[in-house]
C-alpha cells in the first residue's frame, strides 16, 4: 500500500545528500522503499537500488563522485540493509559525505544507525532520519493494510490489532492473515507464533545481553522511567539503555508528561509478551524477575506508594517482606479500594502464617469488613484487639508494628460499634485516649506515629461513632484532623471519604449548601473509586440538596442510587436519611398513605436513634400527620421531641399547632416567642417564619408581613432552604407579597430566586387530600367580625374556645361528629372532647340543649 506521507518525507529527503532509515526488522522499510522507487520511474525520475550484499556497486558509485559536476542532481541511490555494509565501504561513505556532499543523494536503511556523520549533516540542512516511531502505522494506514489481507475485518477487529501491534507493520500483517482464516479478531495476537519468532529472532536476540536482562528485569512495571528501571535491573546504566532503545522507536517509546521531565519508557505489547514467555520457559530468567520485584517493593515501599509496593512484594518470593508490605501498608491499599490486591496479598502467605504473626489480623479483618464478610472481621477484631492488649503488656518486646496493630483493632471496634456489636462510647474512649499527643501508655511506652492513612481512616471512623453517639461537633472537629492527614497523604479516596463522612455532619446541622459542596467534592475527587460506604454517604446529602433546591427529579435520581447501595440497609444514619428522602419525595407525589406506612417504624439501630435522627423524623411525622388530619399523630410527636431533647423544635411546632384552634394572634405570639430563642433547627425555624409572614397577611398587618417576608429571606438564603418555604409558596397572598417585594426598590438579593422557584413548584400531595396548615384557617379570618365566645349562665362567666366555637356551629348546622371532623380537619375523638368540654360549659347534655342555651346567651 501506498503511504502518502513517508513518500513525501522520502521525497524531501532525496534533495539531500543522505537520508536514513533506521529501525528493526518487519517495520516495513524495505516494502516502503520499493513502492516510492516504483512511483518515481513511473513518473520518469532514476532511481538507483544497490543491495547491501554487493558492496563493490555501491563503492563504483561512489568513486565516479569525485570530481563529479556540482550543478547537476544525481539519482538517488537506495541500499537496503545497509548495515551489512563491510567497514570499508562505510569509511568511503563517510569521506564522500564529508567532502563533496553534493555530488551524491543516498538513501539507506538499516535496523540501527550507521557509523556516518549524520548529526554533522542534519545541523546543515542536508540530512535527515526516518526512525520506527515514524514506520508506525497510523490508524487510517492500519485499517487500510488490514483490510488488504482481511476484507471481512470490522472497524473494532482493526482497533484491537492496532492496539496490539502498535502499529508495527509485520505484525498486522501476519495478525490481518490471521483473521483472514479464522475470522476471529478477538484471539490475541500476541500467541502468533510466527509473530513472537520474527520479533525474537530478528529484533530481541540482536540486543546485548546486559540489555536483555535489563529488559526481562523491567518490563512487568506498569510505566518505567531511567530511575526505576535501574532499580529493578540493578543496572546503573538501565537508563541509558532505555534511552537508546527508545531511539528506534519500535520495542520502546519514550514520553514525557510535561517539557523538561523525566521520560516515561513504554514496551511494545509484543515484547512484553516475548519476555513474559522467557520468563515462564527459562528459570534464569525467571529469577530475574524475582529479583527484580524484591528491589521494587522495597523501592516502592520507601516512597510509600502502596500499592505498587504491595503488587511486586507479591512477585518478589519473601513472605517476610510481603507481611511487612501488608502490615504498613495494607490499610492504603483498602481504603484506596484495591481489595482484591490485598486479599491476594494473604492468599499468598503461607499457611498458619497469621497465626504466627498476629500483627497482621487487624489488617485481615479490615480486609473482610470491607468484602462483606462480616463473622470473618468480627473474629478477627476480637482476635487483633486481644493481641494489642498482650503487645501492650510486655514492654520488652513491643515494636512499632504493634501500634499499627492497636489501631487497627481501633478502626474495627468503632466499625463493630455503630451496629451494636460493639460498646460504641469505649470504642471512642479508646481511641480518644489512643490518639492524644505525646500519649503514653498505663505501662509507660509511647505509642510510634501512624502513617498518615491508617490515621486518616482511624480518624473518619471515629468521627462516625460519634456522629452515631450524637456527638456531632466532636465528630466535625475529627473529621478536619482527617482531612488534614489525607490530604497530607496525598490520598484521594480518604479526601473523598472525609469529605462525604463530614456532609453528613453538615446537613444534620442545617448546612445544606455547604453539606451538598462537600459531598460534590467527594465524588468528584474519587469518582466510582470512592468507597460505597462513602459514596452513598455523598449520594444521600446531594438528594436532600436537590430536594431543598426543588429539584424533584434530581432528588429522585440520588435516592434512587442511595436505594440501590447495600450500605443503606446496614448504617442506621444513612437507612434513616435514605427513609426520610423517600418519605418526602412519596409525599411530593401525593403518595400519603405510603409515606405513613414508611414512617411507622424507626430504623433498625443498636440503641436509642441520635437526637438528631429522632428530631427530624419527628418533625417528618408531625407534618404527616397534619397533612392527613391526625391530631392524635401531632401530640404523640410533640411528646418525641421534648423526651429527646429538642424542646426549642417542640416550642415551635406547639406553636405552629395553635393554629387548629383558629386563633390567628395567639398562634403568632407564640411562634415569635419560639422564634426569638434562636436555637431552633434552621430548617424548621425558615419554615415557622414563613408560616408568620401569611399569617400576618391574613391578619391586613402588611407591613409587619414584609418584615417577616425579609427575616424568612435571611433564613433561607445561606443554605438555599427553599423546600422550608414551599408550604408558604402555595399561598396566593404569599406570592403577591413577593413580587411587590422583588418589584420594589433594594429587594433581597436572593428574593428574586425565591420567587422564580415558588412560582414554578408544584406538589401533588394537596391533589391527594393532603391539607397544610396554613389552610386550617379560611382566608378571610382578616374581615370576620369577632366572635363572642364569654357569656354568664346561671350566675358563672364562662369562656369557650375557638375550636368549641367553631364545633358549636357544626352542631347547628345538623353535622354528625364525622361530618364535623371533616369540616374542621380534625379527628372524631377529639369533636367527641370539643363537645364534652362546651356541654360541660353550658350546663347541658345533649345536642338540641346546647343549641337552646347558646341561642339564649348569644353565643350563636
């Protein structure tokens, strides 16, 4: 096939007096040779081909050059493996090349460069080389050669051999035939023995022997730069070597990440299957490698790269240097998500070999936690945990690697304790009294400094117990320290899993944007590495983020990833942010009944839920419960809040209640009392103060309306709460305040955002039945003249409620007491005390007596 842009350079090159070609065998020297020879004769132009095996033609060629007339251009003259020219005719190239330059216009290939001046030329302009790197085969070239000798071949058979030839022409070819008689790309190439014998026999085999072994020493790393592979060979000169290959651009390719760095050298696909095949025929060779994974362990190790060192410790036949990989560093390599390396790691030890080195259980067991088996880790925590205990004892013999060993019984304790299996305030006293600076222990031993990951990941499992415990500032502060350590590490998926631990921390405190930037971070900084107890940590916060946001679609992307994660059964903080995402988004579809039955039970935990999970599914319930008319649901929520302590939310949601009992004023002093205490969830506080804002509507206080309008603003802003407000959103009066807010002069910055997205919000659970309570009271409660509710009956001044005032109407209308429930939103039992408590009043028994003497005081 024709190859436009080697004939051109070819082309370019014959206006010189030399061109090159230097590179292995099968590159496709020869072939490209012929065909532009071809395409000049047919075009008219001489060209001369000498063979290399007759030097004595190419020599008369050179002699009738002296003296030749310097006006006219010669013919070029191609040699073909020109480097089995003898000495002596390279001795007359060079001095016609030297001296009269111009009277000759060769062209020569060989498979390495030749002993001419040809760096001296091409600093003149009359020189030039073409190398491997440019024979390669480029994609469109690739397919064209295939398809030559495979026209069945698809786009796809054509991109795997290309990637497993790297475009070496021989190669492909032999591969395209290949496939021509079995039809199937998918074989690897590299098992074409015709393929590995031309490499061996006409590129590999020709090498030095001390660059065959730096070869077979270096060509299982990933990478290789001239450091590393000195390292592994125990050559000093590897890098050198490298360079040198890289020169021809076939077996070896030289890069560099950025200008002025070390080259990174990478092996063709080919050779690293060629020696891969030594090693396994050739116990020599084998040993080599031996050899060479011990040295890069122990490199690796020193620089502490993990998983690298971990991976040739594998390779490198010591089981005392692969348990000291593990111990060090095992903990990096799981927290960075590489399981099965570590688990192949154990496999690889011998058998009872734990059980002699106990050191190494705290590993195994982080190792089973992390795959799923959750007996093996459990036995293994309590057996790592005796094992620090008895390291601790003997002060004689205790070595820093028994300080790993404690804390990695730490990190299983605090895992073990969040389920219950586990004490979880010991749990966090151990590892607090273990962490202190400059700590010594009862037996007077200072405890070694931890590397940086085990004490990153020992820090985000303490900071998860004690979110557990409800120590929710404690677990922030530790989570800073851990972000501090891993980023000092230099270890992504500890960054990420610092930031989707502390998320969590931040929205249960009311930092919806702050905990939604947090957990993006997360996800962005590890990507799908990022373990999934942590990812679903980050999925969970970005949902009520959305949800916050009145992004009901995102929000039910992120539950629905938070539902899929096995992790959400098992964590009880994240089962019960999942549930209450769910409930939410059930509630905005106008799915009541199912979200009551969601909320019937609390999540399965170990102990009593942490305040802050009883409060909000709490206030969750309470809402519910207004939703569906359940007044007995409203007190019994009431009643969790002020027995787990948050009685500032009780205060409020008390005062928020007052509103069944239609007394506008009353329900307002006591949210502004509950507001101006100022420890109130802000969640709920944005909620209450738009909640004050209608209702000063409705009481024609338009004024006092816009300065709650302003305070509600100033609420939700920071952290974009505006989920709190939607309630308020779906009343008219609220929205015509805010445009004129937002159409008058300085509004709130965040006033117009508030009413782009209060406009375009719309929920389904009023469709279904559900009625806010900001509804309980009929709009016009402004202009209705004041009802009578005291009167004196049989000498007593009695006083009625507005509730019995508004039962009191129902009877005269005839309503029975499911009638009268309905109509004022409220449960038959508690018409039934309503009515108890106004007979009581009224000196009456019954119905039609009510009636009678009410109509008689002018209660009616």
């Amino acid at each position: 096939m024709t190859r436009g842009r080697l004939h051109a350079a070819l082309d370019r090159g014959a206006r010189s007096p030399l061109t090159m070609l230097v590179a292995p065998a099968g590159t496709g020297k020869t072939v490209l040779l012929s065909d532009w020879a071809a395409r000049r004769r047919d075009t008219g132009q001489d060209v001369l081909w000498v063979p290399a095996q007759e030097p004595e033609i190419l020599e008369q060629i050179l002699a009738e050059a002296d003296g030749a007339d310097a006006t006219v251009m010669p013919a070029p003259v191609v040699v073909d493996d020109a480097h089995l020219l003898p000495p002596s005719t390279f001795a007359a190239l060079a001095k016609v090349l030297t001296d009269e330059p111009h009277a000759v216009r060769l062209v020569l290939a060989g498979r390495y460069d030749l002993p001419l001046p040809v760096a001296e030329l091409e600093l003149r302009g009359l020189g030039s080389t073409l190398r491997s790197r440019d024979l390669r085969f480029t994609d469109s070239e690739a397919a064209a050669l295939v398809h030559a000798h495979a026209e069945r071949a698809t786009a796809e058979d054509v991109q795997i051999l290309q990637q497993k030839t790297a475009g070496w022409a021989a190669a492909l070819v032999l591969a395209a035939r290949a496939i021509a008689s079995s039809g199937d790309a998918a074989a690897p190439i590299v098992t074409e023995r015709p393929v590995l014998d031309l490499l061996l026999g006409e590129t590999f085999s020709t090498l030095d022997e001390r660059v065959q072994t730096m070869l077979l020493s270096t060509f299982g790393a990933t990478t290789v730069t001239g450091r590393l592979a000195a390292v592994l060979s125990g050559d000093p000169d590897a890098g050198p070597m490298l360079a040198d290959l890289a020169g021809s651009g076939l077996l070896v390719t030289a890069y560099a990440d950025e200008p002025g760095a070390e080259p990174i050298y990478h092996y063709h696909p080919l050779l690293v299957e060629l020696l891969r095949r030594r090693v396994v025929g050739r116990p020599e060779d084998a040993r080599l490698i031996v050899a060479a994974h011990h040295r890069a362990a122990l490199y690796y190790e020193n620089r502490g790269e993990a998983g690298a060192a971990l991976r040739n410790a594998l390779g490198a036949d010591d089981p005392g240097l692969l348990a000291r990989v593990l111990l060090g560093h095992g903990p990096t390599v799981l927290a960075g998500g590489n399981l099965g390396l570590v688990g192949a790691g154990f496999e690889a030890l011998p058998d009872g070999y734990v059980d002699a080195h106990p050191q190494l259980l705290g590993v195994r067991g982080l190792m089973r936690r992390l795959t799923g088996d959750v007996m093996g880790a459990m036995m293994d925590a309590a057996s790592a945990a005796d094992a620090a205990e008895a390291a601790a004892e003997d002060t004689d013999s205790t070595t820093p690697d028994d300080d790993a060993l404690e804390a990695d019984a730490l990190l299983l304790q605090l895992w073990e304790s969040r389920y219950g299996w586990y004490d979880v305030r010991d749990a966090i006293n151990r590892t607090g009294s273990f962490l202190l600076p400059n700590h010594a222990a009862e037996n007077g031993r200072h405890r070694a400094v931890l590397g940086p990951e085990r004490l990153a990941w020992l820090l985000i499992e303490l900071a998860a117990a004690e979110t557990w415990a409800d120590g929710l500032d404690e677990a922030f502060g530790h989570l800073d320290e851990a972000l501090v350590t891993a980023r000092m590490a230099g270890h992504r998926q500890l960054i990420a899993g610092g930031l989707a631990h502390r998320a969590v921390v931040q929205y249960v405190r009311g930092q919806m944007q702050t905990a939604a930037r947090s957990a993006q971070s997360a996800l962005d900084i590890a990507g799908e590495h990022l373990a999934e107890d942590y990812k679903v940590r980050a999925h969970v916060v970005l949902g009520f983020a959305a949800l916050n946001q009145l992004d009901l679609e995102a929000a039910q992307r992120w539950e629905q990833k938070v539902a899929t994660t096995d992790v959400a059964k098992s964590d009880t903080v994240v089962a019960a942010l999942r549930t209450m995402l769910r409930v939410v988004l059930l509630i905005e579809k106008g799915n009541l009944d199912e979200a009551r039955t969601e909320l019937t039970t609390d999540p399965t935990s170990a102990g009593p839920l942490p305040s802050f999970l009883a409060r909000d599914l709490a206030l969750l319930r309470f809402w519910v419960s207004v939703l569906v008319g359940d007044r007995s649901g409203v007190e019994s929520q009431l009643e969790v809040l002020e027995r787990t302590g948050s009685q500032a939310e009780a205060d409020l949601v008390r005062a928020l209640d007052l509103v069944f009992d239609g007394d506008l004023r009353a329900t307002l002093e006591a949210i502004e009392a509950a507001l101006a205490k100022g420890d109130v969830h802000p969640v709920l506080a944005a909620s209450a103060a738009a909640f004050r804002t209608v209702l000063l509507l409705r009481l024609g206080d338009d004024r006092a309306a816009e300065t709650a309008l302003i305070d509600t603003l100033n609420r939700v802003a920071p952290q974009r709460m505006l989920y709190a407000v939607a309630s308020a959103g779906q009343e008219p009066a609220f929205l015509d305040l805010l445009r004129r807010y937002v159409a008058g002069p300085s509004p709130h910055p965040y006033a117009e955002v508030v009413l782009e997205k209060l406009s375009g919000y719309e929920s389904s659970w009023s469709d279904a039945g559900g009625v806010a309570l900001l509804t309980r009271t009929p709009l016009g409660v402004k202009t209705a003249p004041p009802r009578r509710l005291e009167a004196v009956i049989n000498g007593a001044r009695i006083k009625l409620t507005a509730r019995e005032a508004d039962v009191l109407d129902q009877l005269a209308l005839g309503s029975s007491y499911t009638e009268i429930a309905q109509a004022l939103f409220i449960t038959e039992n508690t018409v039934k005390t309503h009515l108890m408590s106004l007979y009581r009043k009224l000196g009456v028994e019954k119905r039609s007596a009510a009636l009678r003497v009410a109509r008689s005081v002018d209660l009616m």
